[in-house]
C-alpha cells in the first residue's frame, strides 16, 4: 500500500494551486479537493485529508474564504479591493 | 464616543416613523441615539429614499478566522459621506432551535452589540438567524470571541449549510410528529464543519416542519425539507366533535366539504373517516383542534430541492421519503443526506443548487446514486413524454456457437 | 495575542433550546392536548398534565434596536418569568402561566406600540428582506414597503374576520431571501433594466466563464473590448434577474427610473387542502413611490379586500382562484391582464390553458 501524503504536504500543494489561480480563476474547495486526489492519487489523498488541509491553510490565515456568488478559497486580499 | 449626536435630518424617513404599525425608523433613531453607525444609517438611508436606489456594495471577503460562513460584507457607496457606514457588516449568529429566549441571554446579546456594533438587529432573518446587523472589520474577531465565550456560534452563509431552522414543535404544538427542536439541534451540532466551512457547490437550508401545515415554510424554502406526519387514523374524540356544533361549527360545510380527499362523512350525530383515503393535510384538525389529533404513529416526510428563483426557477421540495421514523439519532435520515451531499459536491455545478442538480440529472438518476428505489409516492404522475433511456437491453443469444 | 489564540473557540453550535424553555414547556413538551384561540393574538395551549400555557403574540417591525429588545425583556420579566420566544414570520410571543397576566400584557404592549394579533383568520406579520437598509442588489426598500401595507391592513392583523389566513410577504429583489414565491401577496422588487457594465472594473474584480455562465438565458456573452477580456450582454435576451450581478460587483442592474415593484398572488405552504402553490404574477409593474409607495398599499389593500368579500371560509387566496378561475380574477378586481402575466420562461407551455374548460 502506497504511504500516505500528510496534511502538510496536501496543504502546501492547495496553497500553491490557489497562489497560482490568484487572479486567473476564484478556486472552490471541491476543486482543489479533486486536484489534490489526482495529483497524489485517491490511494495516498482522501477527501478528509484534503478538508484538513483546508482547514489548517485557514485557521493559519494563509487562506481565506471570499464570496461571489458562491464561496472560493483565495490568497488574503487587502480589504476592500474587490469591493 | 456619541458625544455629538447628529442625528441626520430624515424628512421622507419621518412618514414612515408615523402610523399605528410599529415603526422601523423608529427603531434606527433609538439606535442612533448611542450609535454614529446607526445615524449614518440613517443619513444613507434618506438618501436612497431620495434616489431611489440603494448604496450598497459587494463585501464578499470579510469573515472571522478559520470560517467561511456567518459574515456578510457589505460596504457603503459613498464612504466619504457617510464614514461612520463605511463598513455595514451583517453577523448571523445561529438561534436556538424554536427561537425560544430568555431575557438573560437576549440581553447579553444586546450587550456585546452595543459595544460592538450599531445597535440594530434581526430577530430573525429569513433563515432563521439572529441577525447582528452592521459593523466593521476590525469588531468581527472581538465579535466572535465574545459571543463564544457566551456560548452562542456564527451561523451560515455563502456555498455550505445554512443554519436549520424549526417550527416550535412539540415545545407548544399539539400537532409535532416529531421533536423539530431536537433535530434541528442535532443536525446542527452534526453539521458544524459544514456549517462554517464552505465546501459545496451552493447553499444547502434544512428546515423542520413538525405537521403538514408546515409553518416554517420548509418545503418552499428548503433543499432538505422535513415535514411531519402520521400513519394510520385520526385520533377523534367523538363527544367534542359534538361540541363544536353547539358552537356553530357547520361539520358539513367547513370540514367535510373541505377535505381535499372526500374521506370524511357526518351524519348531523357522528363524523366518520375513511382513513385509508386520507392525504393528512391537517385541514379538519385545524378546524376541530380539540377533537381531532394526529394518529400516534408518527414520523415525518422527507422532500428534497426547494429554492427560490435564482438560477433555474423558483422549485417547491418533492418527495424522497414517504414516511420516515424521526428518532434520535437520525441515523436514517443524516446517512441518507451523506449521500446526497457527497454526490452534489462530486458533481453539482458552480451555483447549482440540489433541487436544480436533480432537475439536470433526473430524478430517476440522482434515486440510483444515493441508492433509494424509485416510488410513486415521488412523483405527481408517471411520465408522459416517451423518450425513455434504457442503460440495459437483450442481446440475441449466439445459438450456433454452442452447437 | 498568542493566548487570544488559545482561548478561540469555534464550532460550539448553538446554545441548547432546553435552556431557555419555559418550566411548563419543559415539563409539558410533547404533551400538549389541544389548544384553543382565545381572542385575536391569545392562544391557550392546554397539557395532558391538565397545565394551561397562555401566548400572547405580538407583530414587530423585524428590525429591532437593542433598546427595544430590552424593552421586550422587560415585558418579559414581568409578565412571563423572562421567556418569550419569536415566530417565523417575526411575530414576538410572550409565554404565560397565570391567565390574570395577560390583560394588563396586553394593554402593555398596545401602549408601546406593538399591535397584539395575527392569529387564524387574520394578516399576520409580513415576512420580508433587507432593502435599501442593507442589500447590495435591492431594487426597492424592504421595511418601508411593509411598515406602509401593515399601516393600511394593520386591522386585519388585529382581528379574525377574513375567510381564511393571509400571508403577505415582500422580497426586494429576484434573489428573494425572503423566498416570497408561495405567499398569498407577494410584493417582489424588479429590476427593468440590462446590468450596465463598467468595462475597467470588470477584467479586474470578475471572472469571464463564471459571469457567463451565471445567465439562465444566455444573454452574458464573453468578448475582447480594446485588447482585455469582458462581457456583453445580448439586452434583448436580458430578463434582468441579477444572477449576473451576484457573480460580478461591475454588473449593476439599479436603475432609479426604472426599478419598482410587482405582485403576486396565490401562493401557500401549509398542505391543509390543497397542496403547496407559487405565488402567480397579477401585478408586473408598480413604481417605486417612497416614502409610503401608495400604489403598492393600494393594490395590495384592493386585493385583500376584493378576495375578503367573495371567498369562503377558509379559503385562501390561491383557492379563492382556483375556484373562480383566473379570467374572472382579472374581472373582479378589475387588473388588466397583459404580455407580461404570459410566462415564457422553462417550461412555460405547462402554464398555457390547454382545454375548452372556459366560463363565460
């Protein structure tokens, strides 16, 4: 059985996908969910690990949540700048 | 602070503070007599009355740490006008089930938004939430702290689930077929990831109706919509049957006659029920509360996919579950909704709520994934277009090959 | 700040309802026997125990000041040992034991300000949005609207005199936070304009597949203006719900001349006879008229009134329709029937009259 990725390791891997769609595209949680599964594979990243990750991104503040419509995870914006 | 209280003039506001229906411009001057937000309020609000146009902005980035729900931002148009409202905040904080208070704890509440806010409020919005309405960014973590310490928690907002709501239920009704304050409470505590978290393609409300006459609105208003009801017949009790008519209660004419399946009889002496062609929708028991009751079997209907209009149409819930037990734990019911959550994150669209993901997919479809079986009771009438998708057909058997 | 950081609690949930039940609801909880509407606003709730539980309902404006809250509290600590509770439709309900109570309670509250009523036969509080108070996508006020029709019908919340129940209620914009689209009145604010796009903010703050996407009808279309990446909008195709706005700050579809109001009629959730309808359009457009919007009071009085006089017992105003059937709806109340009440919207053909079923 392939080792498990830790949450670190998903968690860096979230954040650089959202720091990299930072302006191009606003990036939901199940997209990030999904990309991490295939890039680690479904073997070695469950969606639980990557809710986790999720949540460590957010309560360090490194990630926030944004509404437009719908909710995303993106880069902490300076207040007021999409407003 | 307040020191110079300027209270805006509001000539247009002003008719709407007379009238004999109690007065929500009065309640934004109280408000303005301790806080500048609530005047600013005032002075924008003149404005738009004016104009005819609100002077609201887009916040969509404002939250409190770590969750993604329970804060809507909202910023003024014109902030060197009115800087006091430059920033107007909305906190939804998460009610008690039934909306049941006592004057200690609502004024804790009120005590925490006097020094942290306008002053203004909600009670409630119309998903049920105790809304704190209006304050800045930097008041929100202060904000949350503080209500946590008073064991109060943010609600919902934004792509995850929204705060359950419930109608008073068996707390004072009758009626309840099941406990609607205990399940709004346990999904809610089931739910508080979910909650707080964003982690959907789009909103998702539970609303808890404890009989048919659902009174919160849930099969309108809610994606997962859990209406009360009974098995079995009416629990009548003849002699105040009789009483009624000693009131002028025309049996005949408001109940008989009114009853949607034609199940009920009167004799001028006895009412008689054909329960078995009874639809149970409360009509002869709301007219004769003291005669008539729900059977004692009772459970509750399970209807997923309402919504209001945005994106594809307004939708009213339908029918997943006929009759299900409502018992603590759940277990049904909440592995049942794991399922249709997991398949509308998997493969709902952007903006898709579950109502109009099932419409996409199909019913038939979305009752396979979650693995229920198809049942009349889900639908109005069968089909009626014959273009039918058949995954499966017969293959001509190769005869010869076996010879 | 590090130990704020530690003592951040989250995910508590809400405070347990068992903690603030009054002591009769707890020690009647679902045994309640029956109960019985004593006067507009008053309800006794009688036990299996034999325990009577006393309501007493009051409308408010929904929009509340602490201050008044306290006050709340006050009656509250007074007359009902420090319960109340509030409804679904923003009703405030004050929990009493001892019948004596009541009479100087209500007395109480009418002195305040806050009518008693809005039970069976009657209006009862109007559930509505936030309007120009605080919504970014309002296409009218939400409170001024209903402090003006609840000023006019204010009658009808304090007695039982109509035929059956009547819900009204009022969303600001199509979004409809207020989920108004199963009321017996609904007043809906509408956008009449195409959203007026600002060509600079929108590559910036909005992002193009999600803006198109975001049209049910398909009129957001992606297109390059002076080299950047950003939308048109077909205006024909534009049926300005504002679904692109919500996606796209620099999509405003306000528009102070042309904005205004509708009305809707028919609808209902409880299940009692008939089944839960939408509301149907009987009103497309009424102007945005503040401070007291009397054009809305008035067809919305008219309505009350013409279905008040010619419904029966019990029925609501949807059923009212049914029966007599829309042409004659038209005729008694004397709406002129147009393009715009002809859906043609998904699925519209099912709201076509297909039979000869015609009263003359």
């Amino acid at each position: 059985m392939a080792e498990a990725v830790t949450v670190e390791e998903v968690a860096e891997g979230i954040y650089k996908m959202v720091k990299d769609a930072a302006g191009v595209k606003k990036l939901k949680p199940t997209d990030l969910t999904k990309a991490m599964v295939e890039h680690f594979g479904p073997e070695r990243c469950s969606k639980d690990l990557c809710k986790e990750a999720i949540r460590t991104l957010m309560d360090s503040g490194r990630c926030v949540y944004t509404y437009f419509g719908g909710s995303f995870i993106e880069l902490p914006p300076k207040e007021d700048t999409a407003a | 602070m307040g020191d110079e209280k300027k209270i805006p003039k509001t000539p247009k506001l002003d008719e709407l503070d007379k009238g004999p229906w109690p007065s929500f411009v009065r309640e934004i001057k109280r408000a303005a007599e301790k806080s500048p937000m609530s005047r600013g309020l005032l002075g924008v609000l003149e404005r738009s009355y004016n104009e005819k146009v609100g002077h609201w902005k887009h916040g969509g980035i404002v939250g409190v740490r770590g969750y993604g729900g329970g804060v809507i931002g909202r910023y003024s148009d014109l902030p060197e006008e009115f800087p006091d409202i430059a920033h107007f905040h909305t906190i939804r904080v998460n009610q008690p089930a039934g909306w049941f208070y006592t004057s200690a704890a609502l004024r804790t509440i009120c005590d925490l938004w006097e020094r942290h806010g306008s002053g203004l409020t909600n009670l409630h919005g119309s998903t049920g939430d105790i809304i704190l309405l209006g304050t800045r960014t930097e008041e929100l973590e202060p904000i949350f702290s503080e209500l946590t310490q008073m064991g109060f928690d943010l609600g919902g907002s934004g792509s995850d689930i929204r705060t359950p709501s419930c109608c008073v239920g068996p707390a004072r009704c009758e009626w309840a077929c099941y406990d609607t304050l205990g399940l709004t409470y346990d999904l809610t505590m089931h739910y508080q990831d979910e909650i707080h978290r964003p982690a959907f393609p789009y909103k998702f409300k539970f609303k808890a109706a404890g009989c048919p006459n659902d009174c919160v609105a849930s099969i309108a208003r809610a994606d997962l919509s859990i209406i009360g009801t009974w098995k079995g017949p009416i629990q009548v009790d003849a002699a105040a049957v009789t009483a009624y008519t000693k009131d002028g209660t025309d049996i005949q004419a408001d109940v008989c006659d009114r009853c949607p399946s034609k199940c009920m009889a009167w004799d001028g002496k006895a009412l008689t029920i054909a329960n078995e062609w009874c639809v149970r929708c409360m009509h002869c028991i709301n007219v004769l509360p003291t005669a008539l009751r729900p059977g004692p079997e009772r459970g509750a209907t399970i209807l997923v996919g309402a919504k209001a209009p945005i994106i594809q149409g307004a939708m009213l819930s339908s029918v997943l579950v006929p009759f299900m037990k409502m018992e603590p734990p759940y277990t049904a019911l909440k592995e049942l909704v794991g399922k249709m959550l997991e398949l509308w994150a998997e493969e709902g669209k952007s903006r898709e709520r579950i109502g109009e993901f099932i419409q996409r997919v199909g019913l038939g479809n979305f009752l396979e994934a979650i693995g229920l079986e198809p049942l009349p009771e889900m639908v109005a009438h069968p089909r009626e277009n014959p273009y039918v998708f058949y995954e499966e057909y017969l293959e001509e058997e190769p005869t010869e090959a076996k010879a | 700040m590090a130990e704020t950081v530690a003592q951040r609690k989250t995910d508590i949930g809400p405070p347990h309802y068992q903690k603030f039940l009054p002591p009769i609801v707890k020690q009647n909880y679902g045994q309640w026997r029956y109960h019985e509407i004593l006067r507009p606003g008053v309800m006794v709730h009688v036990a299996e125990s034999g325990d009577r539980l006393y309501t007493v309902r009051a409308g408010s404006p929904r929009l509340l000041s602490i201050q008044t809250i306290r006050e709340f509290c006050d009656l509250a600590d007074r007359y009902s040992g420090g319960h109340l509770r509030f409804t679904s439709r923003n009703n405030i309900e004050f929990l009493l034991t001892d019948p004596g109570t009541i009479d100087p309670l209500v007395a109480d509250l009418n002195t305040r300000g806050f009518p008693v009523g809005g039970m069976a036969n009657a209006i009862s509080n109007m559930v509505h949005t936030q309007g120009w108070v605080h919504c970014h996508s309002a296409a009218t006020d939400a409170s001024g609207i209903v402090k003006a029709v609840m000023d006019e019908l204010i009658g009808y919340f304090t007695t039982m005199k109509l035929p059956a129940k009547l819900r009204l209620a009022l969303a600001c914009c199509l979004n409809m936070c207020g989920a108004v689209h199963c009321s017996d009145i609904a007043i809906l604010g509408i956008h009449r304009r195409p959203p007026k796009i600002d060509q600079d903010r929108l590559p910036k703050v909005c992002e193009i597949p999600s803006v198109v996407a975001s049209c049910p009808t398909a009129a957001v279309r992606p297109k390059r203006i002076d080299g950047k990446e950003t939308v048109e909008v077909i205006e024909e195709r534009c049926m300005f719900c504002g679904n692109c706005y919500t996606v796209c700050p620099a999509m405003p579809l306000a528009d102070a001349l042309n904005d205004g109001v509708s009305i809707w009629v028919g609808g209902k959730v409880s299940n009692a006879r008939t089944a839960p309808m939408f509301s149907k359009l009987a009103i497309p457009y009424l102007p945005n008229n503040p401070p007291r919007w009397p054009e809305v009071v008035e067809a919305v009085k008219h309505l009350v009134e013409v279905w008040a006089a010619d419904a029966k017992k019990y029925e609501r105003m949807g059923e009212w329709i049914q029966r007599i059937g829309w042409p004659r709806f038209f005729q008694k109340t004397g709406i002129p029937f147009t393009k715009q009440h002809i859906d043609d919207f998904r699925y519209a053909g099912l709201s076509y009259q297909r039979s000869v079923h015609i009263k003359s």
